[in-house]
C-alpha cells in the first residue's frame, strides 16, 4: 500500500497589543490578516472589555474566543481603574478539541498591577485545533519580566512551572510574550525543549516607536515548535504595539 502524505497548515498571528493604547493600528492590521486567510490570533496584554470588539473584527462571532484573566490594571489614566488584563486566543472558523487554562504562578485573587508584574497570574492557553482531519496544538502566554533584561530568581521559578506544566503535551505550537531575551537563560531553555522559529537576523521584537523605554535590542516574543511542525513565512512586523506581531504558517504532515 503507498503513502499518500498529507500536508496541512495553520496560518498564526502572536501580538502583545499593549491594552487599548494601539488598537487604531491593531484592529486594522487584523482584519488585513483575515483577509489573507489567518486562523488563529494570540494576544497578548488585552483588556477584558476589548474581547468582544476584538472577537468581531477576526472571526464575527463571540464564541470563537478563549481569555485568560492575568491581572487587574489600576494604572493611569484613571478610566484605566479595575480592568482585568490577560489573553487571548481568537480563531476564525475551526472547531476546538480541547482547551486549557493550566496556571504557573498560583495566587488567591487576581492581583493588582500596580504591586508589580511579580504579582501577575502566569498562564497559558492551549487550544487544539482540528482542520482537515488533522490536530495542531496552540499555545500562548505572556511570561513575567525582569528589569532590563535581567534573568531573576522570580522568572526560573516561573520557568519551572510553566515546562512542568507543558511537559505532558508532546505536539505544540507556543508563542507570546516571553519576556526574556534570546540569548539568556530562559529563552535559552525554552529553545532547548523546542524549536525556536524567529530568524536569526531579526534582532528585537520591541517596536522603540511605540515602546515606553524605546529601542532595546531584545527579541522576547517567541514561536517556539516541536518536531511535528514546520514553520514558513514567518515575518516580524512593526508598526503596530510595543512589540512587534509575529506571523507565520505552520504546517503538518502524515
């Protein structure tokens, strides 16, 4: 009997939005994707209230969304007061397996931003996709950050948590904000689990226009996959939010 193989692909976007600051440049770079056949959206640092308007312009229906709450931002300005804040994974037409919401970084209540992102909910959205026949495994997250760069105590003990968490999924495609730049200790455990799929030459994922403490030379958002996938097309744009969108198509075969 010969193999046919098959080959199917996933079209991703991952984007730290920074709350409602950029959402006149966010909400049309989405629908541009949609219209060149994105599927699946993760979003980074997005306010609650934003889900539904968020959901409309990428799938037209609020039912293909999944938020995680991370924290509740007392900042300025004061209309800010008491939004929660998390992610978001939003999708357009495929039907999910199974979703997650597994934590690790454990806290009674949702926290306040203003103690410090120490103080944030840490966790991650794993959804399974199934199209054609075939299952693609998504995740996001948005890892705590450490001043200037730095790798503390606070982030390996997250990163403890966050691989025991995913040490039983063997097929995953996981992206988002890591907050930690290639380079040093986490990014570089992480990329030893899995394969890091920004190109070598891109040199940060910090947008310095729009960043609060402009250029820095750090690439923390991160495509990391296992061996089941294989990534193409993957583009690094600015433009948009603090951090840089990463898109890309991520492919499988039988």
């Amino acid at each position: 009997m010969i193999h046919v193989k098959k080959v199917m692909s996933l079209k991703i976007v991952s984007l730290n939005i920074e709350k409602d600051r950029h959402l006149d440049r966010v909400i049309p770079f989405l629908k541009q994707k949609v219209d060149e056949g994105y599927e699946v959206f993760c979003l980074q640092e997005v306010y609650k209230r934003d889900l539904a308007k968020l959901t409309k312009v990428i799938s037209g229906k609020k039912f293909f969304s999944e938020f995680f709450p991370m924290c509740r931002y007392t900042g300025e300005p004061q209309e800010d007061l008491d939004e929660v804040q998390g992610l978001a994974m939003i999708y357009v037409k495929l039907p999910f397996a199974i979703d997650k919401f597994p934590y690790y970084k454990d806290t009674p209540e949702l926290p306040l931003h203003p103690k410090g992102y120490a103080q944030l909910h840490a966790g991650i959205i794993v959804s399974t996709f199934r199209t054609e026949g075939m299952n693609f495994q998504i995740a996001t997250t948005h890892f705590p950050v450490a001043p200037n760069g730095a790798t503390d105590e606070r982030q390996k003990e997250a990163l403890r948590k966050m691989l025991a968490k995913l040490s039983n999924i063997e097929d995953l495609v996981f992206c988002g904000d890591f907050n930690a730049p290639r380079g040093r200790e986490v990014f570089t455990k992480i990329a030893s689990l899995y394969k890091d799929n920004i190109p070598a030459e891109v040199t940060t994922t910090i947008d310095g226009n729009y960043h609060k403490a402009g250029d820095l030379p750090y690439v923390v958002d991160g495509l990391f996959t296992t061996a089941h996938y294989d990534v193409v097309n993957v583009e690094i744009v600015d433009g948009l939010s603090d951090h840089k969108a990463i898109t890309a198509e991520v492919t499988k075969s039988t």
